[in-house]
C-alpha cells in the first residue's frame, strides 16, 4: 500500500513539472532589471517584429479645453517593448483633470508653459496661500476672500521640460500661458508597479469621456479608450459620510460631464501658491511638520519622495552632454542627474541632428527606445538580429518609432535637420556603437578586421580611424574615394 502511495506521488509530481515545463514554454518571462519583477508576455507580446515605421496617433479624444491623441498600444512596435504613447494638447485657461494611473509616465513639454502637480501619497500639505472665490453668490462680491488654502507643491512647466510621474500618483495641470501646452507622454506598462495587465489605464477623478466620443484616426486601430470618473459609482450616502459633506455636493463629483472630457475650461482663471513666484510658503511650519512626520514614520518618506525633484529641462544647448559643432547635440536625463528616474526605471533624451548629420550605428544595452519626431525629418533604418532590415524609412514631424532593445539602428538628418526626443525603458542606458572613436570596430585589433572582412591591413586601418575623432554624433562626409 505504502508503495502503491509513493508511485502514486511521483507520477502526480512528474505531471507537474511537465505542466510547469509546458507552460513556461507558452509563457517565457521578461527578465527583470535592477530587481523588477519578472514579466510573463504572452506569444502576442514577443517582439517578433517584421516592420517598423513611423506611428501617428490612432485615436482623438476631444474635450472642451483641448484633445488627447492615443497611439494604439496594441500597434507590434509598442506591443513589443511594452509603452503607451499619448499626447495631450490643452488650450490656454484650461485643465487636464486629475486622474492617476497604475504605471510610471515620463512626459515631455514640447510647445507652451503651465502648472502642474504630482500628489504623492502620505505627503503632508507643505504650502498655504489665500484663496479667493472664484464666482458669484447672493450677496456677495466676486473675489471675497475665503480663507486658507493648503497643498501639495505645485510646479511650473515650461517647453523642453521631463516631468516624471510615478505609479498611483494623482497629478493634474494647468495651462496658463499664451499658446496651447503639447505634452508628449510614454507609459511603461512592463514596470513592476504594474501588476493588472498590459492594457492601459487611468483613474480619473473627475470628468470622462464616453466610449463613443473619441474619433479614430487611421483604418483598423483599436476602439476608443474610455475613461470615466471614479466616483460616480460610489454610493453617495457612504461618500458624503467619508468626506463629511452634504450630499448634494457628492452629486455634484458624481454627475456625468461627458460632454465636457478629459480637459476642461476653467471659467475665471486660476492662481495657487508656487515655489518659483511668491515664495509664501511657510518655510518654519513646513521643516517643522516634515521632521515630525519622519518621525512619526520613521521611513524616510518626507526626505527620499516628498520633496524629490519631478521636473528638469533639456533645451538648455550649454549643458548638452554630446556635442559636435558640425554635427548636432544630445542631452541625456537619467537617474544620475534626475533621482526619481531610478525607481521609475525609464530615462529620457534631447537630440539635435544639423542637416545631413547622422548617428553612429549602434544597439541599445540595457533597454528600450521609442523616439518622437519634433521638427524636421530623417531617414531611419533598424536591423534585426537575423540580418534582416526591420525599418529604412523617412520619419517626418509627429511621427513615433521604436527601437527594440539589441536592434542595431541609424539616422541620418533630411535637408532640414532632426529634433527628437527619445524616452528609454531604463534609468541608466547604454549603447554600444559600430563607427567611430568610440565605436566597437575601432576598439578590435586590424588582424580581426582583415579576416572577418576579407579586406587588407590598409582598408582594416582606414574602417577603424577615418571617423577620427568623432563619436556618436557623425558630421556629413563628401566621399572622395
């Protein structure tokens, strides 16, 4: 009997291991970096790409106060490394709504200026100000003073500004300068804060949009997404017990505003309390509440996330790190100069390309690339780990490609030049280049060269030096040989 029960044993547990083993064949996992969590991708989310191009938006979803225009996620390009572009664009006196979201977001300002916020969670309230109020009531003057108001840090974004974003972070922001505001968006859905699925989402907590109100743009993109505020189906009785208001302002965070979106106009204006204008922050009252709430916690929060820095700026051409005077410039954001970036795992880039002008060929380490054309065009060409060229094609302003991680690429810069910004799926990346100084090819010896190419010592000799030296950034060559 005791035998029959341990035969019985091993072949229940022989069959297990052959499920396991099936189903890791079905579902191989995406290695993690720097501690993330392993990722099952599916067959459909395998990068087995077979052409890459640029990408225009698939969606518009139109509000009241501007339009958000969605890539499709479901696109092969973005499938394969995991992203969800966005672009919003808000008119002059108009808000994005709050809404958070289950995945990091680095944003790039590409046109205007504005406000925005990032709510961490557990932060205290750090900035006070007057408010005013902003309409009419019976008996009462417009503007009547209505006490104080406290917040959360509010910060100005200008173009050319990263701002970081991380998971479950409620954030809003405000336009109110003299041009519409474009923000250009990347949602790494491969993160490990992300444990739903690889769809995306946002919480919103007021407005929303019906599934019916986006326009497609383009044949055969995904349906429209659809986002709605989250309290409209809390019970009310239960919110207005939670907030301790009437309930008739609970309805009034309930009602459908479908017709209004995601982006709103704001009627009389806006004005709050910022860091970088009036300086009415109570500098004593905060210290003091910071150092009690780190010590009430005893975590750290208020120092290592309250009061982490959420924005720097890449337009700056005195702090390019690549710079070639006939070539172009590129300024790098990561973890290194932006701390917050080491958490979110994702990295972002500036590039000027002059005209004619074009990268060296190289393969990206340690991450993804997607790349966004702000000015200007360029011709693009990827190559594949079989041999295979992936993507040889001209890329013009608006447009989004991806660069899979390993897949080797070029640019060359049209007759206009290229400006780009390029958002990476890791805090530190790395590349490795085929020509120039620093190139791969140059750092072999000239016996390699000669046989692995067939090519004289002389011919090995000018494939390593004729760059001279210049690196990542190539200028144009007129070929006299």
């Amino acid at each position: 009997m005791a035998v029959s029960t341990r035969v019985l044993l091993a072949l229940l547990f022989s069959a297990f291991l052959l499920s396991a083993a099936n189903a890791y064949r079905q579902y191989p996992f995406q290695q993690g970096q720097h501690g993330q969590r392993s990722i099952p991708l599916t067959q459909a989310q395998q990068c087995r790409l077979q052409r890459l191009t640029g990408s225009q938006p698939s969606q518009r979803i139109e509000s009241e106060g501007g339009y958000t225009e969605v890539w499709d996620e479901n696109e092969e390009q973005f499938q394969c490394v995991g992203v969800a572009p966005m672009r919003n664009v808000i008119r002059q006196n108009s808000l994005s709504l709050p809404n958070f979201h289950p995945m990091p977001r680095l944003v790039y300002i590409e046109q205007g200026r504005g406000l925005i916020s990032v709510i961490n969670p557990g932060c205290a309230e750090t900035f006070q100000s007057q408010t005013f109020q902003a309409g009419r009531m019976a008996g009462e003057e417009r503007g009547e003073r209505r006490g104080n108001d406290q917040h959360q840090k509010v910060h100005r974004i200008r173009q050319g500004d990263v701002v970081a974003i991380p998971a479950g972070a409620a954030h809003w922001c405000y336009n109110d300068g003299e041009e519409e505001l474009v923000a250009v968006s990347i949602n790494d859905l491969n993160h490990r804060s992300n444990q739903l699925d690889q769809n995306f989402r946002a919480f919103y907590l007021a407005g929303g949009v019906q599934e019916t109100s986006g326009r497609q743009i383009g044949v055969g993109k995904q349906s429209t997404q659809k986002f709605q505020n989250i309290f409209r189906a809390f019970n009310t009785e239960l919110m207005a017990e939670a907030f301790n208001i009437p309930v008739e302002i609970v309805r009034r965070m309930q009602e459908e505003q479908n017709e209004r979106g995601l982006i709103v106009n704001v009627r009389e204006g806006m004005s709050m309390i910022r860091a970088d204008e009036e300086e009415e922050e109570f500098e004593g009252r905060s210290q003091r509440g910071q150092r009690w709430w780190a010590e009430v916690t005893g975590n750290g929060l208020e120092e290592n996330i309250c009061t982490m820095k959420i924005r720097t700026n890449m337009d700056t051409q005195r702090r390019a790190d690549i710079y070639s005077r006939q070539a172009g410039k590129i300024k790098h954001v990561n973890s290194q100069n932006f701390p917050i970036l080491r958490d979110m795992d994702m990295s972002a880039s500036k590039g000027t390309l002059y005209p004619n002008a074009l990268m060296s060929p190289h393969w990206s380490v340690n991450g993804h690339s997607v790349i966004y054309v702000q000015r200007g065009d360029a011709q693009v060409q990827v190559v594949d780990h079989t041999g295979q060229q992936v993507m040889n094609d001209r890329v013009n302003q608006g447009e989004m490609f991806v660069v899979p991680q390993y897949y080797a690429s070029t640019v060359k810069a049209g007759q206009n030049g290229f400006e780009f910004a390029v958002f990476r799926t890791s805090s530190q990346p790395m590349n490795s280049q085929l020509a120039g100084y620093t190139s791969v090819i140059r750092a072999m010896p000239i016996e390699v060269l000669t046989n692995a190419y067939q090519i004289s010592p002389n011919e090995a000799q000018r494939l390593k030096m004729n760059r001279g030296g210049e690196s990542f950034l190539l200028s144009p060559q007129r070929r006299s040989f």
